[in-house]
C-alpha cells in the first residue's frame, strides 16, 4: 500500500497499479522479486522528485512511462516461463503419451492419414489454384481474351475454349496482326509479348532423332516475364527482328539435364528442328515451365521468325484470320487491368471490324477482357477448380471423422485418469494448469500425425499429379512442399490438437476430488457420457455420408463409361503420322498417306483403315465457325472412315476417291447438325458454308451421318462437318490412322510400325494406342476420383469403426 499522504489517506500511484497488473505475466516463481525491484526503483525516482502529490503533470507522465519498460522487462522473461512451465508440460506430456504405446500409435496413424489427406490435397490446390509463375512481378502480368455473342468471331481457325454453357465462345488466341497492332499502339503495357505451343518438333541430335514438345515466343518474351536463363542467354528481340535472324534456341532445365546430362558446354551446340540447324542458347531456370496451360512444359523455345522452319507453314504469320498467339501484357506503374482493358479495346474492335466487315450489322460484337496472367493460361486450372474443391471438402469431413475419433479415445483415456487429475487439484494445481497440461498431450498427438502425415505426401508426391485428368495423359506437375504447404501441415495440425483435445480437457477436470481420490473403479467403468455419444454418431453419419458419395461417384464412372459413343471402339487401334515436318506438303502428303494405307491394309488382320485430322475422344477438335449460338466443329476424313469407325450412314451417299481438289466441294453432316440447321429437313443436297470469308466456297452436303462423339466423353455430340481430306490439301497436316483389326489391336502394332518404316523410315509414329484405351483414358479423372473417394470413404468408416 502507498504511505499516508497529509490527510491520512494512502497516495493513488497508478505506475505502481501498472506494475501490479503486468507481474500478472511474470513466471510465479520470479515475479516476488520482479515487482519488489521495479516498485523501489520507481519509488527511489519518486522520491528525488519529490512525492506524487507534488509533483507536475510532466514529471507524472514521466514515471508512468517509466512504469511502461516493465511491460518489456516482463515479456523478456517469458523464456524463462517457457523454459519451467512449457517444457514441463512438453515432457510430462511424452512420457505420458509413452506410457500408452497402443494409444498413441493409433491416434498419431489416425491423425496422419487425416491430416496426411487434407496436406496432399491442399499441396494439389496450391500448385494448380495459388502458385503464380516465377516470374518477376507476376501480380503485374495481364493476359488478354476475346469473348464473343457467337457470331462475331474470327472466320477461320481458333484455338482456345469455349464456353457452351451460355452459348458465348471466348479464347485467348489472336492473330499474328492482332498482336501487332497491340504492340505498336500500346499505351498501357511496359512490356507486351506472344507465345504459342507446338505439340511437335522432330529434333535430331548428334545423329539421335526424337520428338519433344515446344513452343514459339516473340523476341521480348523472357524480358518481359523478367526471366533469367540458367545457362547462357534467353531468346531476345534481336532474334526475332526479321525472317533472316540466325535460328536459335533455349531449351528447359529439365531438357538440359535429361539429353545433355547437364553438360555445361550445350550452349553454342546445334542441333536440327525439322531437319533445319538450330544454335541452342540457354538454358531456362529450373522452376519456370512456361505460361502454357496447366501441366505443359516445352522443352524447346524458339523465336516468331523462325515459324516457317518449326511449323512448315506460313499462313499463321500472314493470315490476319488465323488465330493462334496467346498474348501477355505488364502493366505499366499507376495503370490498372480496367484501364487496360478499355484502351485495348478499342484497338481490338477495330481489328475485328477490319477483319469481318460487317461490324456494322452485329448487335453484340466480341469484346476484349483483360484477365490476371500471373498464372499464364489458366483453362485447365479453370477446368480442374471445381474437382479440387470438392476434394478439399472429402478430405476435411475424413480429418473431421478421425478428430472424433481421437477425442473419444481421449474421454475413454481421461475417465482412467480421473484419481491422477483428482490428486493433481488436492495437490494445489489449478484446472487451467492442467487443462493446458492435457491439451498440449493432444497436440503432441497432433503434431507427431502431421509430420508423419507430411511425410506421407512427401513419399507419394509423385502419385498426387494422376489426380488431375489431362486430355489423353494424366497431368505432369512438379509439386514439392513449398512453405505454403509446410505452413499449412503445422497451422491444420496445431489447430486439430485443440479441436480434437479440448472436450476431453474441459470434462476430465472437471471431477469432485473426494469420490475420485477413493479407490472405485466404477468411475473408469461408466457408460458413455451424452458427448462420447454425439461423436459417435456424428463419426458413423459423415462415414454413411462419403461413403454414399463415394457411391455416387463410381456409379457416375461407370454411366460415362457406358455412354454411347456412336461407333465402335473396339478392335481398333489408332496412331498418328505428321510428313510435313520431313517436308511433305499437299499432294505429296496425300499420296504418302495413301500408300501408308495400302500397305496397312495388306496386313493379315487388318479389316479397314481410316484417316481423321482428330482421334475421337482424344479432347482435340477443330471449330470451323460459329452458327447462331452454335459453334460447328470440322472433321477432315478419309473415304471409308465412316466405314472404319462402324458409324453409320443415314441418307445419301459417303466420300469417295474422286472428292479431291479437281471435284465440287461436298460435305458430310451428323443428325445434331441437321437438327441445328435444317430442322424437319433432309439436309442431303443442300449447300454451306464454314467460314465467313467471302471466298469460302459452297458445300454441298452429300450424306447424313448418325450421331458420334467427337473430342469429350461427357459432352453432348456437337454439330459436326465431315470434309474429305483430299479436299484440304494446302492446309493437310498432321492425319490419325484408324485401323480396324480382326482380333486383339495390341497385337497388330509392331507390323503397322513397320509398314509405316518401309514407305519412309524418316517418319516417325507417335501416340500410339488403342481406341478403347483412349476413351479410358479420357476418363483417367474420373476414375481415379471415384477410386479416391471410395478410399476416403474406406478410411472414415475403419476410423469410425475404432
């Protein structure tokens, strides 16, 4: 108490109140000798001043601030605190969990599987839906996309998604004059640069031919990401200034150490894309895998100027209806994606404008969006959000259920231990003292679960990719546990050791110390109290939940694959051939497929061979052009591929030899077409058109074909136009060969390889397989969900079941 003023009265000192209140933090067994100290130190200030009633108002403020160090002075002990109390609790928690070997193995492998779970998936959702490119500055990128009414769209070639859900179609392709016309008359972008994939590239080195993946980038592409090569030098704007620039390459980290061995000395190597010399350059970072969609590397970069070397086309460049380039824009300072969005535009509308002529007339014309690009393409990612969501959701109610579990364990432990926590309080311990002692056992618990759970993830990182469905492939990502996901694994485990141990700490100190200090074991024998039985149900009830879920789910795999397709995929097998990257163009493509045919087709047990531009239900397709809210997709085929393929023909007639350059342009139409267009007609003999360009030519339509799907399982069968290939000479590419065999296709692919290599050994065969594989494996997502849900399912019912 402070001494007596004048009147009696103690003097009011509130720094002294203040140094009261915060020895309340102070380990106990200092805190006598702490205040003791800081009391007389103030009171010794005090005093030279003179006493408190005396004092000004500037010398009272002088010793509350004072009074404020003790604050400082008293979180410096808590290491101390630490040191006594927390690592007292940590030990006597060990020893205990220890003493229960059974206990602790099964609740740390319950809380790993649980956590393990929701660790995986939340690693699968930061690599695909959070991580942004390494890049410098990526919150600055912006990448560009048009979306349209569904008529005023580019004319002739799109690559990009649509959205068929509302009938608007959207990509992020543009033209190469597009893209021009962006970069001279840019006023927003401190950096704009274009990127396109290449599925192919024929690469020969040191004599070794092989085909990898690449793409094609304008010269300021890697300066404007602010990438830096790992080796050398990346590609720069000098590389692309014109079609006579010396040809250059970078290649992937990944590339360098696979066909290089990492060898130091591959800068300055050349090498042959397409039978043309390439000067490799640099070597990309490790970590940067390009601003292709999700899962795709190029393991090969080369420059715009060199198109007509890697693509054996020159239409892309010059064709201002030929839509392939995905461009990506940085902001300049102050500007932002809204600003930019409205400057450019403008600039767009007036290149579709110049492009159809006819902007006058459309109500709703395509429109410019400027969207985030810190990701790069983002179509899959799009594609894949909702599946993750939905196992982000699976994996909790499975964490859920097996936090239920271990605070059941945890009441049946505590009502053992009820006579060790009754002596515990007689002894003078107080019940947040030892609620603090059980929670930190539980979080023991937890804590050994997540590393082990961690370390799950970590064995089957490599497993965690075939989760996400590719087009035909699973996906390829590298994903290693970043500091997201370690932060993520230590915030889910710690917050789990309270949820799971905090019911169980709050009811086993809660106990009356004279019946629990008595020797009677009945209180380790009582029925299950009202909250061990919620948990039970609630445990038993998301187990019924997931597993119906998980029902749910392999019943909708098994309808997809059920799903009529509309031909036959059985005994087939399917491969495809690209001559022109060996220089084979027009008629000298059409005739090698023809004798790559013939000598298919004298193979014993082979039925027929067929041609396509796509394999079926591989996720590829061609949009040729837009209907009133309907897009059409186009099919090049051979004559008999309707035959092949066992898709029957309806009315009129199908292609024959005679459909080439010289004859009238015919077309083949499937009934969703007819239905579309002629609805209540018979289409047979009436004309078309799958371009707006002036200059597109009449087709006659000369058959109808029934219903087949066409690049997805789940989609509804598209309006489709079947045209003969020999009739798209100038733009003949790349061609699927269907093969129809008498018994297992498997079996056949050896002798159809070598008839390939005996018309030209310099053509190689790529995706190769069968056709009923390739439906399987347009359903890899599916089946593997299904097959993942039924585990988690699985797991919660074992878990409920303890």
């Amino acid at each position: 108490m402070s001494p007596p003023g004048r009147s009696g009265k103690p003097y009011f000192r509130p720094y002294l109140w203040l140094i009261t209140l915060v020895s309340l933090i102070v380990p106990r067994r200092l805190r006598s000798d702490w205040k003791r100290e800081w009391q007389a130190e103030l009171e010794h200030r005090e005093s030279r001043l003179k006493q408190w009633q005396r004092l000004d108002a500037r010398a009272k403020l002088e010793l509350l601030a004072q009074s404020l160090g003790a604050l400082y002075d008293a979180l410096w002990f808590q290491k101390h605190r630490l040191e006594d109390e927390m690592i007292q609790d940590l030990r006597y928690g060990m020893r205990m969990l220890l003493r229960s070997p059974v206990f602790t193995a099964v609740a740390v492998l319950s809380l790993a599987l649980g956590i393990g779970a929701n660790t995986a998936i939340f690693s699968l959702v930061n690599a695909v839906l959070l991580e942004n490119l390494p890049v410098s500055k990526p919150e600055q990128l912006v990448l560009l996309r048009w979306i349209g009414s569904g008529r005023n769209v580019p004319p002739e070639s799109i690559s990009g998604y649509f959205d068929l859900n509302n009938g608007q179609p959207f990509s992020t392709s543009f033209s190469n004059s597009m893209f021009e016309n962006f970069r001279e008359r840019n006023e927003v972008f401190s950096d704009v640069f274009a990127f396109a994939g290449l599925d192919r590239l024929n690469v020969s080195i040191d004599g070794e031919a092989e085909s990898v993946g690449g793409q094609i980038v304008t010269g300021d592409y890697y300066s404007g990401l602010g990438v830096r090569p790992a080796l050398g030098r990346m590609i720069s704007p000098d590389d692309d200034g014109k079609a006579g620039s010396e040809a250059v390459a970078v290649i992937s980290h990944a590339y360098w150490q696979r066909r290089f061995g990492s060898d130091p000395g591959v800068v300055g190597k050349v090498i042959y894309i397409n039978s043309s010399p390439f000067t490799i350059i640099g070597v990309t970072p490790p970590r940067f895998h390009g601003t292709l969609d999700l899962g795709v590397s190029p393991e090969i970069t080369v420059a715009t100027a060199m198109q007509s070397l890697v693509m054996q086309d020159a239409q892309p460049m010059k064709d201002p209806s030929y839509w392939w380039l995905q461009i990506i824009g940085r902001l300049k300072p102050g500007v932002t994606p809204q600003q930019a969005q409205s400057h450019l535009d403008a600039i767009f509308q007036q290149g579709v404008s110049e492009l159809l002529k006819t902007a006058k007339e459309e109500k709703d014309p395509a429109r410019l969006e400027a969207l985030p690009g810190g990701k790069g393409l983002t179509d899959m990612r799009k594609h894949l959000a909702s599946s993750l969501y939905i196992m982000v959701a699976v994996a909790a109610l499975v964490l859920a259920i097996a936090c239920a579990n271990i605070a059941n364990l945890l009441l049946a432990r505590a009502a053992m231990r009820r006579k060790e926590i009754a002596v515990r309080l007689a002894l003078g311990a107080s019940r947040l003292r030892l609620i603090r002692q059980l929670l930190t056992e539980s979080t023991l618990l937890a804590v050994m679960g997540g590393g082990l759970g961690l370390v799950f993830v970590y064995c089957t990182r490599g497993l965690l990719t075939n989760l996400l469905p590719g087009n035909s492939t699973p996906l390829t990502l590298d994903i290693e546990p970043d500091i997201r996901v370690l932060a993520f694994t230590a915030a889910v485990s710690l917050l789990t050791g309270l949820l799971f141990g905090l019911a169980p700490a709050l009811r086993a100190t809660k106990v009356g110390m004279a019946p629990d200090l008595k020797d009677n074991s009945r209180s380790a024998s009582k029925a299950k109290s009202r909250l061990s039985k919620v948990l039970l149900v609630s445990q038993v009830a998301i187990s019924l939940l997931l597993l119906i879920g998980a029902g749910l789910f392999v019943r909708t795999l098994q309808n997809l694959e059920n799903v009529e397709l509309g031909f036959n995929r059985e005994n087939l097998l399917i491969f495809r051939v690209d001559p022109t990257l060996n220089g084979y163009e027009g008629a000298r493509a059409a005739n090698l497929y023809q004798q790559m045919k013939e000598r298919i087709e004298a193979l014993p047990g082979v039925r027929s061979v067929g041609m396509s531009r796509h394999a079926l239900i591989s996720g590829s397709a061609m949009i040729a052009m837009f209907g009133d809210q309907n897009p059409v997709y186009l099919q090049r085929v051979s004559p008999n591929f309707f035959d092949t393929m066992e898709i029957p023909l309806l009315i009129g007639r199908n292609f024959t030899g005679q459909d080439n350059d010289n004859s009238p342009k015919v077309v083949i139409v499937n009934e969703s077409y007819a239905r579309i267009f002629f609805p209540g007609e018979n289409p047979v003999g009436k004309h078309i058109k799958l371009s707006k360009s002036p200059t597109s030519p009449d087709l006659e339509v000369v058959g109808l074909v029934k219903d087949a799907k066409y690049s997805q399982v789940r989609d509804e069968t598209p309006a489709t136009a079947y045209t003969p290939y020999l009739q798209s000479l100038k733009v003949l590419r790349e061609m699927t060969f269907e093969v129809r065999t008498i018994g297992n296709p498997t079996e056949m692919i050896a002798a159809v390889r070598q008839a390939v290599q005996e018309v030209d050994g310099n053509v190689p065969l790529f995706k190769v397989n069968t056709q009923d594989e390739q439906v399987k494996q347009a359903l890899t997502g599916e089946r593997l969900f299904a097959r993942l849900s039924s585990l988690f399912g699985a797991l919660a019912l074992a878990l409920a079941c303890i």
